[in-house]
C-alpha cells in the first residue's frame, strides 16, 4: 500500500477522502454539538496562558520558515494580537530547569540549559515506595522544565490553532470564528478544557483539506518527472563536518517536538530531546512557575474525590505522553522490561 506507483497512490488519495468525508460529516458536527452541552468546560482548565509552536509542513523546505503552513511563532499572556518569533539555536530562548526535578546540573539546580549545554544526570531524592504523597517543596518529577525566555509553554492543537489565528489565517479565522458563533461563546473561550479538545479538531479539518493540495502537488510532480526525495550529496559520510551542532523540529499531534545534537570529533557529544508532554508536563521551575498541566489543574473543584473525573478531563484535554517525556536510564545495560504481543 505504501509502493509509489498507480496503485499505492490511488490508496493515498482514497485514504485523504475519507478523512476529510469523516472530519466533515462526523468529528467536526459531533465535536460542535457535544461542546454545547459542556460549555462550563470552556470555562475550566485555562493553564498558563502562553503558547508555543515550531511550526510545521513547509511548502518550499525545512528552512524557509516563511512557507511553514502552520507559523512558528510564540504568544504570551493570552494575547492574540503579537506572535513573538522563536529561535531554537538562541541559548537564552529554550531553556530546561530541574529545580524540581530529579536530576542534577553542574550549574546547579536552579539555572537553566539549552539543550546544546544539556546535561542528564539522575539524581533522585524521593522517598521509597511504597508512599503516599511527594513533597512538591523539593523534587517531585522525572520531568524537565522546559521554558522560553524563562516563560512556561503550552503546546499542541490549541497551541497550533492560536498561532495560525494570531497571525492571520483567513481559513484558520472562518473556522475557529463560525465555531464560536455557533456555540455563542468568544474567542477567549479557547483558553480552557474544551478548547483543546475543540482545536484538536479544528486542525483535523485545516490539515485535513491540506492534504488534497498537497497530493495534488506530488502528482503533477510525478507526471512532470521530478521523483528527487532527498539531496544525496548530504548522505555522503565523507563530506560530514568532524565538530557540528544542529537541531531538527517538527510538530507532532501533541504539540512541539526538537532533537538538539552536538557532535564532536565525528562521535555524538550531546543529544537532548525536548518532546510535547516536556512541555506541558513539566514540573514547576526555579521561580515556582507551575508547567501547564498544573495551572490548568488549579481551582479543579471534585465532587467526588474517590472518582476524580475533573482531572482526568483537563488532563485528557492536553493528550498526555509522559513515558516519552521522561529520560529511562539503566546504567547496567540490561533488560528492564520485555513485552509479548500474542
């Protein structure tokens, strides 16, 4: 099905189709009229207020940040008048912290790394199980802070979705503004809950009819004979630097995604992954910011403490990963774990 011939292809076009059949008739309708029974959620969950995205799908390739359909960009305290521009490489722009994490820094625990400078060293000062609570005054967290310009970030579909209305997308603008205006409920509503959960689907329908362009476009390259997919001069070992550094990103469903790598004398010197859930699970930092999760907890009120389904909700909203945001480290090199599939 993946072959790159008349029948793979036409796989690939029934396949985007559908997609946007069910986006249509299905998830975008039962996402408007389920949200209508549960606006006090749009009211819920509000979390830190800023938001950040890398950006994502160029149309004339990675670099040319200007043809990035979904912007790289920053918001700050709910603003949606200002994109702030974002550099990966500035070390004084992303930065990790483990005030309250269980790692140790060099620098100490209060100062932050680029990921370039990052360092991973356990150091874990909890209690020993069993227990029941974590002292949140000290470390509490496999998870690293990751800040911009010291700031707590959001990321993700409401993340994506704020940047591209923020900077003017007239389709990005229809959609999100029509949504509104049939839920009765202002554009500060998406800060919240349900605002997630709704932006998550309103860039299924925004990637979603992407999608037919972007086939459209490999087609007529196809036909017109461009079947290039890489430069392969790049792949060539003999024409690698032996000292560089450099930092791949993407957008992954949850939210922001970049792999910094440092390579010296040809080897691999340092190698730090900032993933979505980092991000927004996060740990509070030096400064006591709490990471995103944890100021959209804030205020939670429960009903029913023994079934917590309030948590679960806003938690939900934000489409948790946390076996990818912490670092699993076995100093021994052995087996920790082995998982049959029968």
């Amino acid at each position: 099905a993946t072959a790159v011939n008349m029948t793979g292809l036409e796989i690939v076009q029934n396949v985007i189709r559908e997609i946007r059949r069910f986006v249509d008739q299905v998830y975008l309708p039962d996402t408007l009229a389920i949200a209508g029974f549960y606006k006090d959620w749009f009211r819920k969950g509000e979390g830190v207020g800023n938001f950040l995205t890398y950006g994502e799908f160029p149309s004339m390739g990675i670099n040319d940040l200007d043809g990035l359909m979904i912007p790289r960009g920053i918001l700050l305290n709910r603003d949606l008048s200002t994109v702030h521009p974002l550099e990966l490489r500035a070390p004084d722009q992303i930065q990790e912290f483990v005030a309250h994490s269980w790692y140790s820094y060099t620098v100490g625990k209060d100062q932050g790394l680029h990921p370039f400078a990052g360092q991973t060293h356990l150091d874990y000062t909890g209690p020993q199980p069993p227990y029941a609570h974590l002292d949140s005054a000290a470390s509490y967290s496999w998870i690293k802070s990751p800040r911009w310009k010291g700031k707590a970030m959001e990321v993700g579909p409401l993340a994506r979705m704020l940047v591209l209305y923020a900077s003017g997308n007239q389709e990005a603008r229809t959609l999100v503004d029509s949504s509104l205006r049939k839920l009765d409920l202002p554009v500060q509503a998406l800060f919240s809950t349900m605002g997630r959960t709704a932006a998550r689907t309103l860039e299924s329908k925004i990637i979603g009819d992407a999608m037919q362009g972007w086939y459209d476009q490999l087609m007529a390259n196809i036909r017109a004979g461009k079947l290039e997919t890489f430069n392969p001069a790049l792949w060539e070992p003999s024409s690698w630097p032996a000292e560089a550094r450099g930092v791949g990103f993407t957008e992954a469903p949850r939210g922001a995604l970049a792999h910094w790598v440092v390579i010296k004398d040809g080897l691999i010197d340092n190698y730090q992954a900032v993933v979505p859930s980092t991000w927004n699970a996060g740990p509070r930092d030096a400064a006591g910011q709490d990471g995103p999760y944890e100021a959209a907890l804030k205020g939670t009120k429960l009903p029913d403490p023994a079934q917590p389904l309030e948590i679960l909700r806003t938690i939900h909203s934000f489409d948790p990963c946390i076996a990818c945001a912490v670092h699993l480290v076995d100093p021994t090199g052995e087996e920790l774990l082995q998982v049959k599939i029968c």
